[in-house]
C-alpha cells in the first residue's frame, strides 16, 4: 500500500486522496497511513538532499581549488601584475594633465606633451612621447618615426614623430 501511495503521489495528488480513503476504511486508522506516506515521501526527499548537499560540496570544493589557484598565480605574478597596471595608470594620469594643461596654457605643441602606445612593426607595445604633430593629427594607426630630442648633458632621448613619407 505505501509502494503504492509513494509512486501515485508522484503523479496524481487526486489518486494519492482516494487511496487514503480507501485505505481507511479498510484499517480505520488514518494518522497509521499519513505516517507511512510522510516516511517514505521523506525518504526520497532525504536522498535529493544528500545529492544536492553532494554537489553543492563539490561546487565549493573546486571553487576553493580555484580561488587558491588564482591567489598563487596572483602572489607569484604580483610584480609583473603591479608593474602593468602601475604603467597604465601613469600613462592614464600623464595623458589628462597634457590634456589640462593643454587648455590651461596656450603653449606650442612641442612643449606640450602627448603620451602614445606605440606599437612596433615586431609587436613590441610600449607608451611614449609624440612631437612635432598636433592633437588633431593623432590618431590610430599614425605611422611614426624615431626621433632623438638632445638634452642639456649631451644624452638624447627617444621620442616619435609622424612619419611623413609612409603610406
């Protein structure tokens, strides 16, 4: 009888109703067949319990794995990881104070400076100066060329300038 009301509960409530009634005529004890019914709905409860519980530890066992691999990769990488974005962060900073001051003072454009990513013809991205080229002219894809500004103690530093002659 409970094999019964387990496997009709599971798909007609309204047949789950009339078995009860009739089991309950024949033992004439309801609160007998209720309990019967509640251990084994229960039951098969407690084992869809136990497997979400199953996964819901697997789930969290390799979201654990993950985050420790990920807080590895992190602490072994972290100067590399500084370093980048540090290097972003400058050329974000440098970038709005050239733009500022460019609209605060009214100077000639090679005393202002423009940041730009360059990025070499063998894929070497690195950020740098731009001269003799307007704010207008700039844009992505500008071809450029080396350019040595001489300092007052005899060095030179590299900064690019558009290359004219390229297509």
């Amino acid at each position: 009888m409970v094999s019964r009301l387990a496997s009709a509960a599971r798909h007609d409530p309204a047949a789950v109703r009339s078995l009860l009634v009739r089991a309950a005529g024949k033992d004439g004890n309801d609160y007998a067949i209720w309990r019967r019914l509640a251990s084994v709905t229960s039951g098969d409860e407690r084992l869809q319990a136990r497997a979400d519980l199953a996964w819901a530890i697997t789930a969290g066992g390799i979201g654990v794995v993950l985050f420790a691999a990920m807080l590895l990769f992190t602490w072994y990488f972290a100067a590399a990881l500084f370093l980048i974005f540090a290097g972003m962060l400058l050329g974000v900073a440098l970038n709005a104070t050239t733009n500022r001051l460019g609209q605060v003072v009214a100077l000639p454009h090679p005393l202002r400076l423009a940041v730009v990513c360059v990025t070499l013809d063998v894929g070497v991205n690195f950020l740098a100066n731009i001269v003799n080229c307007t704010a207008e002219e700039l844009k992505v894809g500008l071809k450029v060329k080396s350019y040595w500004h001489p300092l007052d103690d005899g060095t030179h530093l590299l900064m690019f300038q558009p290359d004219k002659d390229a297509k």
